[in-house]
C-alpha cells in the first residue's frame, strides 16, 4: 500500500462516527478512530555493544585471536611449535617505522626447517568454530628473506586434520599479503589452526588470519551472518553502537575513537576492551578490540538492515564508576571535532576530507546519519558542561541534528533528577533512560510515561533488561518471568510513542563461554546462536509497531497492571490493521471481550501470535532454542467484538485487518 492510500485509512478512521455498543465494564475498548499520537517508524531499535565476545569472537567473524600480536601478552592465544625451535628462533618484534599503530610482528628463523620443526598453533576464541564443506580464507602479511612454505592445517582438539593447503612464500623486503583457502571435512566446534614452516631464512609474520567464506553478504573478513540474521530478522529501527560504557572507557586512554577504527584493518589500533578487566568474578583476560569492526562497518551493517544508525561519542568523560576521568574543558575541542567529524564522515560529500575516507572504503552514497549520542551513562554538572559545548558547537555546523543526552546510570533518584531538569531546560532533544531491574520494576513502572509532558523533549529507552537476580548479576538468567515483565512495560512505551520515540534493550549479545555480564538478548557459542524469550518479545514489539497509538482502555483506565493485565494497541496505517498487545502476567487465564471502536467493518480473520510459557522460570538453550518461542495462528472474528482469551502468563499480539 502506497503512504497516500496509507493516509487516507488514517483520515477514514478518524473520520468514522464511533461505533455504539452497549457500555460494558468488562469490555477492553479500542478506539481505533483516535489515534492519540504517531509511532516513530524507527521506535524499536537494537544496542551494539562489543560486551560479552560480541564483536571479536562474536560478530566479527575472524577466526584468528590475537592475529597482529598486539594484546597485551604478544602470544597470547598462540603457542610456539616444533621440535627444532631454539632459543631466540621465534621472536616478537616491535617496529613503528612501517605500520605505527601496527607496530608487532613475529620473526621466525628457521634453518632448513620441515614440517614438525618450527610452527605456530592459534586457539582461536574459545576455539574455532567450523562447517564441513565451508571454504575458510588463510592470509597473512609477511617479509622474506630465504625460502619458505607454509603448511596451513586446520585440525580438532585432538590434532585430526579437517583442512590443509600449502602456501609458497616469495622473497620480499617489503610487507605484503598472500592467503589461500581450503575446506573444512568437518563441523567441529573447537578447532584449531596450525602453521607449520617449512624452509630457511627469516621469515616476519603479521595480520595471520582465518575467516569463513559464508559471512554476512558473502563480504570477504566479514561478519558471522547467523548472528547478523537474528538483527535482520527484528527488522529494528535503529542501531546503536559501540555502546555503552565501551564508548566512555576505563579512562580517557581507553574509550572508543572512531577515527582509529576505519581504513585498513592492518592500521587500526587494537586497544584492551575495558570489558577485560570490569568485573573480578569474570575477568576476561583475552578481550581485547581489533577494531576489525568499526564505524564503517557499523553504519554499512545499519544500512544493510534498514535502520537508522545512532552512534554514541565519548564527551570527554571515562567510565564515572572507573577511573572518572574528564578532559579539561580547555582540551575537549578534540573530542568536539571528533564528534563533527563524525557527521561529515557519516553525510559529507565525497570531496570533504571525511565524505572522501567513507568513498575510499567503498560507500560514496551518504550514510544519512540524523542523530548521535553524546555520552554514554554520564552525570553531574560536569557532563552538563561538556555536552553544552558539544551541542552547541553541533547545532551550530547542522541545525536540526538530533543529539541523544544521557540521563545518567539510574531512571530515578538525585543524579536522574538533576539532569532530567537540566536537560529540559537546555530543551535537549532526546534523553537517553537506562533500566536495569528486577522485573517487578518493570511490572510497576508499566504506566511511567503516562505522566511525562507532552512537549519538549522525547525519550529514548536506550538499555533495558529485567534483571531476575539484581542488576547485572551473574546469576541473572533470560527466563520467562523476565520477558513477560519486559512485554508488560514496554506496552507502556508504546502506548506513550508519543514522549518515548525510541527504545532497546541491553547488552545485545553474549559468547556462552565469553560473558562478562547477564542477563542478554542472544546468546551464542562458535557456531550455535538462539534468541532468548526477551529477544522473542522484542521481535514481536518491533515487527507489529503499527504507524499510530490507538487508545485501548478498561474501565476508561488504561490496562497497565490491573487484574494482572497490560495493553497496548496501534494502528498499522500501511496494513490497515488493528495491532492489539496484550500481556497477562498471572498465572490464570483470562477471557474478555475486545471491542473495536470506530471501524466500518472488521475483517472476519485475524492473526494471533502467542507468546507463552507456564513456567515462569522457563529459558531458551542451544539444545532447546524455541523452549519460549512464538506462535501464529490465523483467528475468526465475527464482528467488532470479540471474545478474546489471554492465557496464564502470555504476550499475545492481535492483528485484525479493519475498514
Ligand atoms: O549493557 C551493559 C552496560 O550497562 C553498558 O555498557 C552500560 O551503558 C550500562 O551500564
């Protein structure tokens, strides 16, 4: 349906008399004639964060750990191989000349070396997870001088060999690249690459790495296409990335420079992930960013899947609960540039200095970047004055660019407070709300935004998640008493699209065996991904958000937590249709009539989608992935009323095509 045709449903309900029936307490009444105010097309959205191996180890789908030798510990991820190598044969060299943010390399010298006598062995992260019958990508960049082959083996955890080529190096003084690809005979979940050396010289290795053929687009040191495929699937409306507290860093030295993470991969300066070190009962001493993925990739991966991209900057802050260390305001104009740049590197034409870096990575087109964060979880007087300075010096290069504010770590309390009052009165655009909290918060702060002013400024849900244990526990689980909490509020931002214009929920992604914080949306292991029940009652959220707020009430009240019950309805001006969200979180089934207010004529079938589960406790698992999953089914209405049951502890999206 075109969006003329589009408008005219919209003026039509508006237009039709209301529909009389007899007033009944027991109706639930949706008025589909009033739409009470317009959904954002881009409202559900997704938070990347590289937390929990999302990136490398995750998304990114290199194989390789620790392929420059740049981590902290040079080999770590790596072990040293052969039964003739001595002392001094193998050893790490650090020079800037060439490649400055690059600056490691191994030099192996091996002398008259055959399999067996010299060679390299890469873990890969938690392993290396491989397909049978997949062509996987060996490269590395390399100078010789002497002779050398390589034996490129990939193999299990028992040294069974799954794949093998032989690479023929060529004498250079200078750095170059060479790679070959082989197959895997098996689906293994940890292999493992090995490199033997066979020959005599000196022989400088960097940039070793292995990469899958079946990545996201087919687009050769891509991203894990089964993970991309879940994002895809919630159709979302926006991406938000790097995160997060990534953004802030543990201190000035380690939070998130775009500029380092575009260009050639061999130049962009790996740094530790400040997920590394965060929390002492899951120190991860091997999470570092490659930056394989960076900006680009991040506002490519937006476009690919059709959202609007939302980069966060860092505002001359760390990480408050870090090191919380603030730029000096007379030193922040590099951080405000960045942030300019940015822009111009998102929209500049191809003959602006960043317009041209995004062309010579591939994308001439803009990227359309509309609006940007400007820090993450800051607060206090202190980010006032920094993000004053950043929104003007904005403003004044792009009038009308949307800028994200932060109002800190917690929806409530002195520090939520200031800045919400702060942020108001510089009449700031959005204002970023993070929750992490039990579910009962999430049950009872379902009617939150039905008192937040109209006017000024909107409201974007930038992380949430129902925390079953406590914020951020290790024992947080994804079950779903969780979700169905989740479902329950969020049918409260929807109903109030109007204030809240945006929403996501965090962290996005976690490595089964590389975590660092729970609960979280998809979970994954080397080759194995699933969708928890929150990533179920995202989906829904977001592939039925309809174009417009419809008034649904009980008892002239809005059903936010009566009876147990939580709703929400929308109209889909495109499908002509009633999106009715109903959440029934206790553990009796309930009937009540639904009645369509306002419509000529209803379609006598309609599509249900059902999410539930009897267990409160219930998960999702590798072995069980649809344990809480949706189900569809095609309803019969007879009429503008209809009798609907809500079973015990459900989330039930109705979709009923109206005139
Ligand atoms: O989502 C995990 C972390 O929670 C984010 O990095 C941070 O913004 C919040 O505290």
């Amino acid at each position: 349906m075109n969006l003329f045709a589009a408008k005219r449903i919209v003026l039509a309900a508006i237009a039709t008399s209301l529909y009389c029936l007899p007033a009944n307490s027991q109706d639930i009444i949706v008025k589909a004639n009033r739409p009470v105010a317009t959904i954002q097309p881009h409202m559900w959205g997704i938070f990347f964060e590289d937390i929990n191996m999302g990136a490398d180890g995750g998304i990114y789908a290199e194989l390789v750990k620790n392929r420059s030798f740049e981590f902290f510990k040079p080999l770590m991820g790596w072990k040293v191989q052969g039964k003739k190598v001595k002392e001094g044969d193998v050893t790490v060299l650090h020079q800037e000349k060439e490649k400055p943010s690059n600056p490691r390399f191994l030099r192996l010298k091996p002398k008259q070396a055959v399999v067996g006598d010299m060679g390299l062995l890469n873990e890969g992260f938690r392993g290396m997870g491989v397909k049978k019958g997949l062509r996987y990508d060996f490269s590395l960049q390399y100078r010789l001088t002497g002779t050398a082959k390589l034996h490129v083996i990939l193999e299990d955890s028992s040294s069974e060999v799954l794949g093998r080529a032989e690479l023929p190096l060529t004498t250079s003084a200078a750095w170059s690249t060479k790679g070959i690809s082989f197959e895997s005979s098996a689906t293994v979940l940890k292999a493992r690459l090995k490199i033997w050396v066979e020959g005599d010289g000196v022989l400088d290795m960097d940039m070793v790495s292995l990469f899958p053929t079946d990545t996201w687009k087919s687009r050769p040191g891509g991203m894990r296409s089964d993970m991309i495929q879940w994002l895809a699937d919630m159709k979302p409306g926006f991406v938000r990335f790097p995160g997060g507290c990534i953004v802030e860093g543990f201190d000035l030295a380690n939070r998130y420079r775009w500029k380092n993470t575009i260009g050639p991969v061999d130049q962009r300066q790996l740094i530790m992930n400040r997920w590394n070190i965060e929390f002492a009962h899951r120190l991860t001493p091997d999470y570092f960013q490659s930056f394989g993925l960076g900006f680009f990739e991040y506002f490519q991966l937006s476009e690919d899947i059709g959202a609007e991209p939302l980069p966060i900057v860092n505002c001359g802050m760390a990480c408050q609960y870090n090191s919380a260390e603030f730029a000096s305001l007379d030193e922040l104009d590099p951080y405000i540039q960045d942030a300019l740049d940015l822009i111009e590197f998102a929209n500049g034409d191809v003959t602006t200095v960043w317009g041209k870096v995004r062309a010579d990575m591939g994308h001439p087109a803009p990227f359309n970047l509309k609006m940007m964060g400007i820090g993450n979880e800051n607060w206090g007087p202190q980010y006032i004055e920094r993000l004053k300075l950043f929104t003007d010096a904005i403003l004044k290069k792009y009038p009308g660019f949307k800028i994200v504010n932060s109002s800190g770590t917690d929806p409530e309390g002195e520090r939520f407070n200031y800045l919400d009052k702060e942020l108001r009165n510089m009449n700031a655009s959005i204002i970023d709300e993070h929750y992490y909290r039990r579910p009962e918060w999430f049950l009872q702060n379902a009617s939150r935004y039905d008192q937040y002013p109209r006017e000024g400024s909107k409201i974007f849900a930038g992380e949430y998640a129902a925390q079953t244990d406590r914020g951020a526990s290790p024992n947080n689980t994804n079950n779903w008493r969780g979700a169905i909490a989740e479902a329950a509020f969020m049918t409260g931002l929807e109903r109030n699209a109007g204030v809240v214009e945006m929403a996501s929920y965090a962290p996005l992604f976690a490595h089964a065996e590389g975590w660092q914080w729970k609960p979280d949306l998809i979970w994954v292991n080397n080759l194995q991904s699933y969708g928890t029940p929150n990533y179920y009652v995202q989906k829904l959220f977001a592939t039925n958000k309809g174009t417009h707020v419809l008034s649904i009430l009980f008892n002239n009240e809005t059903l936010a937590g009566k009876d147990s019950l939580y709703a929400s309805a929308a109209l889909d001006s495109i499908a002509g249709e009633v999106v009715i969200k109903l959440v029934n979180v206790s553990s009796r089934s309930v009937i009540k009539p639904i009645v369509l207010e306002g419509v000529k004529k209803v379609d006598q079938r309609g599509k249900l989608i059902l999410l539930r589960h009897d267990v409160p406790e219930a998960e999702n698992s590798f072995e069980q992935p649809l344990n809480v999953a949706p189900a569809e089914k095609e309803i019969k209405i007879t009429g503008k009323k209809i009798q609907f049951e809500m079973p015990a502890r459900s989330f039930s999206v109705l979709r009923i095509k109206v005139r």
